[in-house]
C-alpha cells in the first residue's frame, strides 16, 4: 500500500471526503436561476406551451378527484416532512451542523422569495384566483433536494448510501411532490417548474458559497503527510 493511500482514510476508518468543485455548483446556480427568470416572463403573460396539455393528460388518467397517495406526498413540500428530514440531515452530516445557520436560511429563504414572486407574476392557478407560479410546495421540496444533495457528499456514509439516499430524496421530495401538485390540480406543470428552478437556484447558490470557501480552505492548507513524503522524495 503507497503512503497516498493510507492518507485517504480518517482514522475513524471512513474514507476521506474530497471538497466539492465550486464551478459546478455556480453552474447550478445560475442555470437554474436563468430558467426561473425565462419562466416568470412567460407566466406573467399567461399560461406557458404545454401547460393546458399536461393538465388535460393528468386529468383524463386521474379524473376528477386524486388518491391518497397524492395527498400523503403532497406533505413532502411543507414542514410537516421538511423538519423532520432537515434534523435528519444534521444527524447524517457534522459538516451540515458546522454551517447550520447556512442550510436553515435556504429553507427559510427560498419559501418567501416564492410568496413574493407569486405577487409580482400575479398569475392564477387552474382553479380559482390565487396566485400559483412558482409553487411553494415545489420550492422548498427543491431547496431540500438540492441542500441534501450536497451536504450527503459532505457525509461519512459511503458511496451507495449516498446514492440510494439521495435517490430516494430526488424522487418522493422532488419528483414526487411536483406530479402531487400536479395530481391535485393545485398548479400548472410550469408553476411546478418554476418551483423547483427557483428552490434548486437559492440552494445551489449557498452550496456554492460553502464549496468556494471549502476550496479556499483546502488550497491554503498545511500539506499532508503523503505529500511531505513524495517531496521529501522527489527531492
């Protein structure tokens, strides 16, 4: 076993986490900010392509009245599952308790910009006058998603946990409260879009504060002893 090797471990016995790349969450960040912008033009005009469609698709598989199901996943975007699965997250990742204050802002932040927005696109929902893009179920479901995303690559759980984990969160959280929204018929597909852009956007923005601070950290760190050892050898 080489040195560099050895060092890619804790002394826990859990394999060492590398820092995230800042670029990627920046590329997040903004991406998904400028769908939120492109999608709140259209809405302020109306209903956006497609939306007639997706709902009269939704409507003749499910008719009137949605099941269960669907009201039970509906809770997935409010503080009933949102709480919990946020202390949950603390439990999981030291590096999420280190910056708590961080994480909790998004998931407080993200939820008003969208009660504000609703105002200023002033656009209703498919039944009745209230105002609907973006959906306030859909952005905090994609905050959540988007913060636990990455703070699970902040864990010491391995890489299967971290994928079947996060699988599970991307599709009840996520995917799974968009089409509830949708099955309710509480919003147009592009309320629900513009949710999930808007939450995904403040999300990925904070990831990518914590990463570019993480990456600012690493680069100016003391080297490790592998690294001592290869220059001690090189030279």
């Amino acid at each position: 076993m080489t040195p560099a090797a050895v060092d890619d471990y804790t002394a826990s016995g859990f394999q060492r986490m590398t820092p995230p790349d800042p670029a990627r969450w920046r590329a997040l960040c903004l991406g998904a900010l400028a769908l939120f912008l492109v999608l709140s033009a259209g809405a302020a005009l109306g209903t956006l392509p497609g939306d007639l469609a997706v709902r009269a698709l939704v409507r003749a598989h499910l008719g009137s009245e949605a099941g269960p199901l669907f009201h039970g996943v509906n809770l997935g975007g409010t503080w009933l599952v949102l709480l919990p699965a946020t202390a949950l997250l603390f439990a999981l990742s030291p590096h999420a308790r280190r910056r708590w204050w961080l994480w909790c802002a998004v998931l407080v932040i993200a939820p008003n910009i969208e009660n504000g927005w609703k105002v200023l696109v002033g656009r209703a929902r498919p039944v009745g006058l209230a105002f609907g893009f973006p959906s306030g179920h859909a952005t905090a479901a994609a905050a959540y998603v988007v913060t636990a995303l990455y703070l699970l690559g902040r864990t010491p759980l391995g890489r299967g946990g971290r994928v079947a984990v996060g699988a599970v969160v991307v599709v009840v959280l996520g995917v799974g409260v968009g089409a509830a929204r949708l099955a309710l018929d509480a919003h147009w597909v592009s309320d629900v879009v513009g949710g999930w852009a808007l939450g995904t956007a403040c999300a990925a923005g904070a990831a990518w504060w914590d990463a570019s601070r993480e990456a600012s950290a690493s680069a100016g760190a003391a080297p490790t002893a592998a690294e001592r050892l290869e220059r001690r050898t090189a030279d």
